[in-house]
C-alpha cells in the first residue's frame, strides 16, 4: 500500500531536509545523547593488551546489527588505551577513514580511534531511530568532513549537527516499519548476490575447461606433471610466459611522476577492474615529456597483456582493448604476446583460469605485502594448443562468457536499484515525507 505524507509541514532552514512535519522537532544531536565518546587502540607491541575477552571493533567490523568483532584486548589493554566500552543497542560511528558507517552494538565492545560510541537519551530519542537518521546521513558528514590526507569528522562537530525528532510513539513506528521494509530488501540483495557468486562459478569453470581440456571432450589426455593443470590433451605443449612473448615481460616506471590535471593518462594497479582498464579509476595524468621517457622502457599498444604484481590484488589481470594513448606505473607487468606462437585473448583467459591463478599464489612472496617477482613471471606455466585450437577456444569464450557476463551484469543492476531503494525509504521515512504508520 503506497503510503501518505502527513498533513502539514514547516520550512526546517536545512538546505538537504527542505520541510518536515509540522509536530516534528528539530535539535542538535547533544540534546538527545548522554555522551558520545572516541575510541583508542592499545599498543600492538604489547602482547598482554591483546587476544583476551572484551571485544574490540575496526570499521570492517560495522554492521547494521554488529554481534562480533574480529579482535579482542584484554582489560589491561583496555585500561592502557583510550578507548570506552559501549553496551547493547549503543551506536557505533565511523567518523575516520570510513566517515559515516554505523550499526547498533549488539554485544559488548570498544572501539578503535576514528570510531565512536553513542549513548542515546532513551527518553528522548530511541537508538533505532537515531540509527537509521544518522545511516541518512552518511553523504553529508563527508561533506562536513576535514583533512588533509585523512579526512575526519570529530565527534564534537556531530554533536552540533541536528536530528529530526518525532514524538517517541512515531520514532518507534518508523524504525519498526524500516526494520521490516530493510529485511525485505536485503533478502532480495542476498539472492542476486548468491546468484552473482554461482555465475562467476560458472564463468570460472568454463574457462578452466577449455584452457586446460580444450573443446573437444574425447581428446585423448595426458599427465602434465604439473600439480595445478593435472591432464592436459596429448598433443598439447605446455609453455613458459617468457617463451610466447614478443619482447621481455617488463613493467612500468619505478619512479614516482609529477601527477597532473591534464595529459597523459597514468593507470596503476586500482585501475584494473573486473579484467578491464577502469580509465576513470586512473592515477591522474602525467606530462607529454614523462610519457615520452617511460615509453623507451614499455609504450601501451592494444592486446597487451597486465598483470599486478603486488597488493591485496596481486595477480588480477586486464587486456588493453584502446589505440589511445596512455602508460602504467609499476606494480603493473605488461606482457605482450608473439601472435606466432600464441593468440593474445586464448592466453589472456589461460591466466585468467583458476588453475594459472592458484599457480600465481604458489609463487608469490610477502613482505609488506604479497607481490610477484617479474623473473617469477616470466617462468609461470600455461598450457598452448595449436594456434588453430587457441583461436577456437578464445571464440567460445568471447561468446559463452559474454552470456555469463550479460546475466552478472543484470544482477549487479539489481542490486543496485534494490540499494537505492533502501536509502531512498529510508529517506522517505526517517524526514517525514511519508507518514508511518
């Protein structure tokens, strides 16, 4: 049933919340809280402060409804930081790194600093209620935000910053209907969610059997000797990168160039995405005279091959599918295949499969943080039928994975919509344009 606004409204003086209902109040946070508090972080060199009992929050642990937390102090960590501890259905804000993630505490816990805890005046204002004003307003905090390299937004500034106020009765209408109205939806999510999991399954197993089987399912097979290929058909080579490329696997500058507004654009290992160059995900530009001196060393040309080679994303991959001209940083390697020996997009999906991904892990190092050498690269295994075989299958799967694609695509745009009604219900709700109950 489509839902009515109530029936008379007033001017608030708040350029994002034009008008709310005529018997709503408006008032700073302050008014409504006991207190709101920062949290802190014992010394991590200090093997006592940690591994004990209370429960110690990092923004990665914020849920709407927050029941664990991944680390735990114990009370002479605890005591030695400044962190406060916050009980059932106290709100969790990020205002660091994350500005604006918040959930309602459902155990015990304290937090790190750049998130803070909220003890609402119940007799005032009810958590739930607050929760899902402050989820609406996550946008504007980042507006409110200040910073230089880290933006932050002070728990002293959101006690300033003003909450709408129904009566009690109405405050707990709505964060029931809310409630109600978010379970709905976030089921809806979680199915096209599974349904995006089990497509991506697919994809992967399609392009491991072909890059590994190839299409004909009465090829007769052979041991590779290789544990992460397994059988492989007979007549079928097994390759290193180093030996189907037309020059030597390199990589971009190890320098870091002066970033512009305008130039060249200058792609880095946050641009590659979903197996493509996100040219709007681009370090920025660097200068026609940079790009000159870097493309002595490596000049982008279409079909090229990259990889990353360190970070959280070490191994993901992209094609270059442009003519326009641009260069990369260097946890980037570009390799570029020789079209005599192998087919560029056939060995793009070989890398792609899981089998060449699992091969990648089996090879990586750490220190600060896990990367691939480039000699290690070079010498990276991938199964090579005859050229005719190779175009055949990047055929299929130009054409199998295209479905799949489409198929991930209308789901994500699901889920999109399904994101955007929430906060759009939410909108609705917690300001009054609709009248709840």
């Amino acid at each position: 049933m489509k839902r009515k606004p109530y029936d008379k409204y007033k001017k608030t003086g708040i350029e994002w919340i034009e008008e709310i209902p005529e018997h709503w109040d408006l008032l700073k946070i302050r008014r409504v809280i006991k207190y709101i508090a920062d949290g802190g972080t014992p010394k991590r060199a200090v093997d006592e402060f940690w591994n004990g009992d209370i429960n110690w929050l990092v923004v990665k642990d914020i849920e709407d409804k927050i029941f664990k937390t991944k680390e735990k102090i114990t009370q002479q960590g605890f005591e030695n930081s400044s962190s406060k501890l916050w009980a059932v259905n106290d709100l969790i804000i990020s205002l660091g790194a994350t500005i604006g993630e918040v959930g309602i505490a459902k155990i015990s816990l304290c937090t790190k600093q750049g998130i803070s805890g909220i003890k609402v005046d119940s007799n005032k204002i009810l958590h739930e209620f607050l929760f899902y004003y402050l989820k609406l307003c996550k946008p504007v905090f980042k507006g409110w935000a200040t910073g230089t390299t880290i933006f932050e937004f002070r728990p002293t500034k959101l006690k300033d910053f003003f909450t709408l106020l129904p009566p009690l009765p109405e405050q707990k209408a709505i964060a029931l209907y809310l409630d109600k109205e978010i379970n709905k939806t976030d089921l809806l999510i979680k199915k096209q969610e599974k349904l995006i999991g089990l497509l991506y399954e697919k994809r992967d197993v399609l392009i491991s059997n072909a890059v590994t089987k190839g299409l004909n399912s009465n090829v007769k097979l052979k041991p590779t000797g290789i544990q992460w290929i397994g059988d492989a058909p007979e007549h079928w080579e097994i390759a290193p990168l180093k030996r189907i490329v037309k020059t030597p696997i390199t990589d971009g500058p190890h320098e870091t160039p002066q970033i512009l507004d305008t130039g060249i654009p200058f792609v880095s290992a946050e641009a590659i995405k979903n197996n493509k160059i996100d040219f709007f995900r681009k370090r920025g530009f660097i200068s026609v005279e940079d790009h000159r001196r870097y493309s002595l060393k490596y000049k982008p040309e279409k079909e090229d091959i990259y990889m990353i080679k360190s970070g959280a994303t070490t191994g993901n991959l992209a094609i270059v599918e442009t003519d326009e001209e641009f260069n990369i940083w260097s946890p980037l390697a570009a390799i570029r295949i020789n079209e005599k020996i192998a087919l560029p997009k056939y060995i793009f999906n070989s890398l792609n499969s899981n089998e060449f991904q699992t091969s990648i892990k089996l090879f990586w190092s750490y220190g600060t943080q896990q990367n691939i050498g480039m000699n290690v690269i070079e010498n990276l295994l991938t199964p090579l039928p005859p050229l005719s075989e190779q175009k055949a299958i990047a055929a299929y799967l130009d054409k199998e994975t295209e479905k799949t694609d489409d198929l991930i695509n209308k789901a994500k745009k699901a889920v999109e919509k399904l994101k955007e009604y929430k906060q759009a219900i939410i909108s609705a709700a917690v300001t009054g344009k609709i009248k709840v109950p």
